[in-house]
C-alpha cells in the first residue's frame, strides 16, 4: 500500500444537543463492518465510497468511508465511546489535514524529527499523545467523546493516551465519521453510556456522580433532593419526587425499590457482629442494589439526628424512643 495519508478516524458534530470515565452501564449503538464479503452498518449509514474488502477488512486507497445517520440515543448521558481497529498509514504531521468541521480524531503521524507518535484531534488542532507506540499492524483505538463535560479521550487497547495540552471537545453531540485516505478498516463501532440520574440540565451514568456534581455546585445543598430519576426511555422526573413509599424516588433508585409499591422498604436488622456496649449496630439489607454505595442513612428521634454511610454499621442509641432510618444521598 502506497504511503498515502491515513488520518484515522474523525468525529464530526452538530451544532444541537441530541460519563466518567466510560465505567457504567452502556447500550451498544452503531456498527461498521464485513459480512459475507459486504459492508454491514446497523444503526447508522456509508456514503458509499469507493473501497475493497480483503477478508474481512475494508481497504481505502486515497478515498474517504462517512459514516452517519446514527439511530437515535435517547437514553445516553452524553458520554460516547467510538472504538475501531485499523491499519493506519503513518504520514507526515505537516501533512496532516481536516474537513468537515471536525472534533475530534485519531492518527499516526511522522514529526520532523522522523519519530512515530499518535495523535490526537481536539480544539482544532492535533496533539501528540503519549503511553503507546504505534507498531506495524492494526491498531485497536477509542475515542471517550464527553459531551457533557467537554473533553475528549484517547485509548489504544485499554491504555488511555495522555497529551500535553488539554483535549478540548468543542460540541454537543454526533454527527459523522469519516475516515481519509489510505489504509484498511476491521471495524467501528460506537456505544453510549446509559444515563441514570440527572442534575440541572446534565444527565449522568450513576446516581454518585449526579450527587457529586449536586455538592460541587452547591455544598449545602442535600443532593437528594436536586437529583433527579432518570427513567427507562430517557425522561426525566421531577428533582424531589418522592415514591409512593414515602422515600425520595432517587433513593429507590439507588436501593433497587419500586417506586409504586407503598410499603417498598429497606430492610433493618441487628447487625451479625455487634460489639459496641454503648449503642445498638443495625445492618440494612443492600444485596443487589444498583448503587448502595451513593445512599448514607440518617437516624433521627425527632430532636437529634445521625448519619452513617456503612450500611452494616447503623447505630441506635441504647436509650428509650422512637427511632426513624431514613435512607438520603451521601
């Protein structure tokens, strides 16, 4: 293959709204790749380019593969994860080029001092990127597009790509792909991260990142009741809701209780090990919940309260009274 430029792949946006790390639930998206000597594309389209397929490779000499007119994504918080593995043609960084109104991209370049580096794209220009050196054969590449904090990421395998300047993503949502020049394709596919809570106008993948971004905001603020659910076809409730049990729809959600159950409750019991003389240790039944981890329990009388963030480790005073736990976001 002559040694054409390959700028790897090149994220282009829109100019309308459609993680964290990309750790939490995620929903498969889109797909490019070979089948029984055909291109196959569920969920988005190709703009038809002139390429050939090698086995199950895309081969691209000198032409251009669009990839856009992705489904909807009306559950996703934002967060998008484009992987691909490609053979990419190292070419000169002065040669480098882009169109399109691109965002972000990934490409191996040659610098003036003939050493071979990946690149990455992000406010408008390219940056070296360090932690992986290109080698001879296909690359195994991603890209984290944050759309809601504005930044993007680079991996190869699993090794994120570090880079002296910042990674600025200056959009709001997906638009196209495209891949330039010369080179050949395995596959690209594309993933969203699966929103589950929301705060402001920002949807979040798990419930303690939502409550994070709450106290950030505002640390006064009790997070739950600014935090809102996040339902299964991406609505989103009220912040405050409460659930026909009593408790803040949020915390059913973190707990795994059904919000229209009314006697859906936590489950309390003497803690299996209690060696504290002074106070009784109560243990909640959290097995199996989405995110136990992002509830702290406060138990009040009435005229004093406290908190506790182990759930196996909630105590009562040994005095007379009656005594609430009541589950809030940490």
């Amino acid at each position: 293959m002559k040694a054409k430029t390959m700028l790897g792949l090149i994220a282009c946006a829109s100019a309308y709204v459609s993680l964290s790390a990309f750790g939490n639930e995620t929903n498969g998206w889109f797909g490019v790749k070979v089948e029984n000597v055909e291109i196959v594309h569920p969920n988005c389209a190709t703009n038809g380019a002139a390429v050939t397929i090698d086995g199950s490779a895309i081969k691209l000499e000198d032409a251009s593969l669009g990839i856009d007119n992705f489904a909807e994504a009306p559950t996703s918080d934002g967060i998008v994860k484009i992987s691909a593995t490609a053979l990419l043609t190292p070419s000169s960084t002065s040669d480098f080029d882009v169109s399109g109104s691109p965002k972000a991209g990934f490409a191996v370049g040659i610098d003036g001092q003939n050493e071979t580096n990946f690149y990455g794209y992000a406010s408008n220009s390219w940056h070296k990127l360090t932690g992986a050196t290109p080698g001879a054969g296909d690359t195994s590449f991603s890209m984290i597009l944050n759309y809601r904090d504005k930044v993007v990421s680079f991996y190869v395998d699993d090794v994120l790509l570090a880079s002296e300047d910042p990674l600025i993503l200056d959009a709001n949502s997906l638009a196209s792909i495209s891949a330039s020049g010369s080179g050949s394709i395995t596959s690209v596919t594309g993933a969203y991260e699966v929103a589950v809570a929301a705060y402001g106008d920002k949807k979040y993948g798990s419930i303690a990142e939502a409550s994070g971004a709450a106290k950030t905001a505002s640390p006064e603020v009790d997070p739950t009741t600014v935090v809102k659910v996040v339902n299964a076809d991406g609505s989103t409730e009220d912040a405050g809701a409460i659930a026909d049990n009593g408790l803040s729809e949020i915390v059913c959600k973190a707990l795994g209780l059904p919000m229209d159950v009314s006697t859906a409750n936590i489950a309390v019991a003497p803690a299996a090990t209690d060696t504290d003389v002074d106070e009784i240790t109560l243990a909640v039944n959290v097995a199996g919940a989405p995110e136990a981890s992002a509830v702290k329990y406060v138990v009040s009388n009435g005229t004093t309260s406290n908190e506790f963030e182990d759930a196996s480790a909630v105590k009562i005073p040994l005095e007379a009274g009656n005594y609430t736990i009541t589950p809030v976001l940490k």
